[in-house]
C-alpha cells in the first residue's frame, strides 16, 4: 500500500473514531508498529491531527478548555522552555519602545532579562509592576478589577486603561494557540484587556512554550496571523504557513 493511501485511510478513521490507538491501525492497515508511528509523525506535523503517547486524536474534535489554574502552579511548568523565550523576547526591546506587558508567567520572566532603561512600560500584571519598578524601569499599571487566580487587572476599567495608549511592542501570555480558533484564554474579562493591549500593539508577540499549541480555550482574543509567536523548536511546523514565529533553542 502506497504511504498517501495509508495516510489517507488513517485520516478517514480519525473522522469516524476523533480517537485512534496504534495497535489497532496496525490491525487495520495489515503493516508494521514502526510504520504507523511514522505516519502518525507526518500527519502530526502538517496539523493533520493531534499525535499522542500511544495513538493520535482529531483536531477538529478536540477538547476546549474552559478553567486555569493559579499563577504559582503554573510558574514551575516549562521552566526552562520559558527562560529562553523570555530572554530572546526581551532582547528585542529596543530605546524609547512604549512596551506592553500582558500579565502571564512567560511575560514576568522577561522583566530579569530586560535591560533597555530608556523604555516605558505599560502592564496589568501585579507581579510584574512590582518588578518593573524595583528594576528601575519607568511603569504603568492599568486600573481595573484584580483577579487573583491570574494575579491580573481586568475588566471595563483596564480596558478604558489601555485606550489612551499605542504600543511600539505587546507581549502577551496564552493558554491555547490554534490554527483555526487563534490566541485563546479560558476568562471573558481577560480576553477583552488583551485583545484590546494587542490591538493597540504595532509589533504583537505571543511568548508561549510548545505545550500551548493546538490548545483551545474558551475565549479567543487574537487571529492566529494577529500576531508573531515566540517558542521553543516546533514540532507542528504546519504552523508556519499562517503566523511569523520565531523559534528560540538557547
């Protein structure tokens, strides 16, 4: 059997079953445990489906999540997957930016590369004004209602807040990134603030580490081309065809 006609055969389950394990496709297409993992890789990495320990599920089909947990369980995940993409994000603020700090765990790790004294800052994270300020940096918090769980300024006010502003660079944080649904957060009120934060943003970077993409959320506030993603080396390099990411390894 030709590998485009095995593949297609497997895309055709994955509509009927959303869920396929490689033991059974190996049954089914009469071939090698080796030669369905390769297939299952390919289709993985052209967005086709989702690949996982033991098998594959549908994108199309795939679970939207609708709660977050607090910042501090969030901090320890993907530590060092964060560190680099904040040090690369950070490099690129340049003399006089107005910058836009959305608040997030990937984001508070830039403010300990961030060494340009001569750019304001803007941001609606509690932790990362503290921060700003004791490095000496000139910073604006958004007024607005705090949310705890997220450590965020949200609601009406922030986003009043932010009409007074245009920002040279946005950083924003993400809980899913999806070809199709974008840039997306479990909370109504904080969508809102960040997509108006990156609307008003002329340069636009999501930082995020890989374990966001293919992730939906209940809320989107970004097209996937709104902005350009800042991550760790890809496994879906299908997303380069609709965004500018650039992919950071030290």
């Amino acid at each position: 059997m030709l590998t485009e006609e095995r593949q297609r055969l497997i895309l055709n389950k994955l509509e009927e079953e959303s869920v396929l394990y490689v033991n059974d496709l190996v049954t089914y297409l009469n071939t090698s445990e080796s030669t369905i993992r390769r297939d299952l890789n390919t289709l993985n990495k052209k967005g086709f489906l989702n690949k996982v320990h033991g098998g594959a599920t549908s994108i199309s089909k795939k679970i939207i999540n609708t709660t977050e947990e607090k910042v501090q369980h969030r901090q320890a995940l993907n530590i060092d997957e964060k560190v680099m993409i904040a040090k690369y994000a950070a490099s690129l603020i340049k003399p006089n930016d107005m910058v836009y700090l959305d608040a997030g765990t990937t984001t508070e790790q830039m403010i300990d590369f961030i060494t340009e004294k001569q750019a304001i800052f803007v941001t609606n994270g509690i932790v990362h004004a503290k921060k700003l300020i004791e490095s000496g940096f000139k910073t604006y918090i958004l007024g607005g209602e705090l949310k705890m769980i997220t450590e965020a300024i949200v609601g009406v006010e922030a986003i009043n807040s932010l009409r007074k502003y245009n920002f040279t660079k946005g950083y924003f944080g993400t809980n899913g990134v999806h070809k199709e649904r974008g840039y997306t957060t479990p909370d109504i009120s904080e969508a809102m603030v960040k997509e108006e934060a990156l609307n008003r943003s002329k340069e636009a970077y999501i930082i995020c580490d890989k374990s966001k993409f293919d992730e939906i959320s209940s809320i989107t506030f970004g097209d996937i081309n709104s902005a350009t993603i800042i991550t760790t080396i890809l496994e879906n390099k299908s997303y380069k065809e609709v965004t500018k990411i650039k992919e950071v390894n030290k």
